[in-house]
C-alpha cells in the first residue's frame, strides 16, 4: 500500500479553515488580524501540496492508464462541483423569485458574475481558464478547483517524457510561470490564476523529488525536526502577516520547505497534527473549502432577516466591505467559531453522501475500463 502523509493531509484541512475565516468580515474580531486577511495565500499551499502529492501517487507507477487517471482525478472533484454548481443555480431562482416579489440585491439574479452564459464554463471546470471568463463566477472557490483539474492533465501530459527531462519540463513550468507573476505578465484574462497554479504545483512535483532522494538518508533526531517544524512555521506565519511586494511569490517556496519538513512526520508539531481531530479536517478539506462560500452566503442572509425582524443593525459597510458586529469582539469571535463549525459538520455530509459515493463510483469505472 502506497505512503500516505497524514501530517499534510491535516495541513490541507487547517489551510481550508483559514480560507473560511479569510472569507469572514466580523468587526474587531480575528478576521481583522493581517494574517487572517491574507490567509488566501493558503490557495498556493493547495497547489504545491498537490504536486507533491501526485508527483507521490503518479510519477514513478509503471503502466499508468490515462483513463485510469482521468477517472480516478474526475470523480474525486467533479461530484462535489457539480453538486454546489447546481445549489447555487437553485439559490439563484430563489433570488429570482424574491426579487420579483419587491426584495432586491446587490446585483439582479442571473447577471454578472452568475450570468447564464458562465454555467457551461462552470460545469467544465473552464471558468480560470478561457481567455473572457470570469474565475469568480457561481461557486467563487473553484477557481482554484478549475485551476487544479486542468492541472492535472497537463502532469499527466510531463510523465510521457522520459527521465530526467520530465524534470526538467517541471522546472521550466514551474521557473518560467514564476516569472510571469514576478514580472506581472498577463496574456489573457486569469492567465496571472494559471500562473500561480503551474508554478505552485510544479514546485511541489519538484519538492518532491528532493524529499524521494533524501527521505532515508536524512536520520536527524525528533528534537531537530521538532525545531525545524516549529521554525517553519513561525516563518509561514511572519511572512503571511507582512506586507511586502511578491509575498505571494515567497509563500510558495516557503510552503515546499513547508511540505519538505513535515513530510517526514517526526517532530512534535506532527506528532500533535495526527491526532483524530487534525485527520479529520484533512478528509473533510475539499468540502470544507467547496461549501463554505454557500454557508456564510445563507448565514449572511439569515443575519439580514434578523436584523429586519429585531429591528436592530447587525451589519454595516466599511472600506466598501460588508462587516457584521454583534455588538463587541467576544461575541464576534464566537460567531465565527460557531460558523466554522456549522460548515465543518455540513462538510462531514457532503463528504459522505457526495465525495465518497463519486470516489467509490470512480474505483468501479476503473475496473470496468
């Protein structure tokens, strides 16, 4: 049975998480603190984290199918995008219908970034790639998710190469795509997207390599690596909470030393990520990310209605954002724990009745072709 890296895939969960608490707006609460507001950085941990991981699964298996491939990369996405693609076509009659009957948004339903021409894009998972589509249309997490899938594909396309060029077509990706978002080169609409996630994933494929050629001679003792994992992420922390110009360039390789480290899984920060709870959020990751803009949508929502029913003002507008306040921080940062966890338990259905059922449907097709 292949290796499997438990401590990143904890990582994968807690990096979701922060993504949720980016997407919040709640006065004098966490989400305020720099490192919270710039915690869609965590989008380049996905990507690296991903080419490590497939670069893991993928590049040194003899006789791979494309079509086992393919079914198997599918149906461990698609399910879940289709299925929150359609949620939001669903939500968006709901709009319709209310606001036919006098209640208005920011926006009248099914136009711009829900606009019935970016569904099919949607459903391909296209909407980060075409040349005029907007990336943040419907479900706005996947466009990372768009970025991810194609991604795949163009691995897969590499490991046709022979060693060690398929290493250095990674490196050329990976170097060149760097460069584009260095010098802030854009050929096209979301090209700057396609950019973070080629170079990310590529150093990931990249990282890997140098953990494979190392992962039995390096023999350092828990008290090293436990220096080393805390070290790191004291730095991951530091940087996300600075602002300087290509802090997103050097959250990517700090993120592959990252991976690096805690790939061996020998310090005490490891030790403390593979306990039940850490396993959990990285199961449940790809739901917790792929449903939580839908959640605090409907949680929004329900605030408006409250603040209409009790007649009190629960949201405001500042710097052009919509921040809710609950009256004082205490009770702000309770809300966004309790949110939090209201999408951690919807994650734990979606991943159940939706994830699973698309993979084990997967495991099928692969026997049968």
């Amino acid at each position: 049975m292949q290796h499997r890296f438990h401590v990143l895939d904890s990582y994968r969960g807690i990096a979701a998480v922060l993504v949720v608490i980016h997407h919040m707006h709640y006065v004098g609460s966490m989400t305020e603190i720099t490192f919270f507001k710039d915690s869609h950085l965590f989008v380049e941990f996905f990507f690296v984290l991903s080419g490590f991981v497939l670069t893991h699964a993928y590049a040194f298996k003899t006789n791979l199918l494309f079509r086992h491939f393919f079914i198997a990369r599918t149906f461990r996405i698609m399910p879940l995008h289709i299925t929150m693609l359609f949620a939001y076509i669903l939500l968006e009659f709901g709009k319709l219908f209310v606001y036919n009957h006098g209640m208005h948004f920011n926006t009248a339903p099914f136009t711009q970034y829900t606009s019935p021409d970016t569904i099919i894009p949607n459903l391909l998972l296209l909407q980060s790639w075409l040349p005029n589509t907007m990336a943040l249309s419907w479900n706005s997490p996947s466009w990372s998710i768009s970025i991810e899938y194609y991604m795949y594909m163009i691995f897969f396309l590499t490991l046709l190469i022979k060693k060690p060029q398929q290493y250095i077509v990674w490196f050329l990706i990976s170097a060149f795509s760097f460069y584009f978002i260095f010098s802030d080169i854009e050929f096209w609409n979301n090209f700057d997207k396609i950019s973070r996630g080629l170079s990310s994933f590529f150093a990931g494929s990249l990282t890997y390599l140098i953990y494979k050629k190392f992962s039995t001679s390096i023999v350092l003792s828990s008290i090293y690596f436990s220096f080393l994992e805390v070290f790191i992420l004291i730095t991951v922390i530091f940087i996300i909470s600075s602002d300087f110009e290509y802090k997103s360039l050097m959250i990517s390789f700090v993120f592959c030393i990252k991976i690096f480290i805690f790939a061996f899984e020998r310090g005490v920060v490891s030790k403390v990520l593979k306990k039940s709870f850490f396993q959990l959020l990285g199961k449940l990751s790809y739901s917790i990310y792929m449903i939580h803009a839908l959640i605090l949508f409907i949680v929004f929502s329900f605030i408006l209605i409250m603040q209409k029913v009790l007649n009190m003002d629960f949201v405001l507008t500042l710097n052009h954002v919509l921040y809710i306040d609950f009256g004082n921080a205490l009770y702000n940062n309770l809300a966004i724990l309790f949110v939090v966890g209201i999408i951690i338990v919807c994650s734990q259905f979606t991943y159940k009745y939706i994830e699973e059922v698309g993979q084990n449907f997967g495991r099928k097709l692969k026997k049968i072709f």
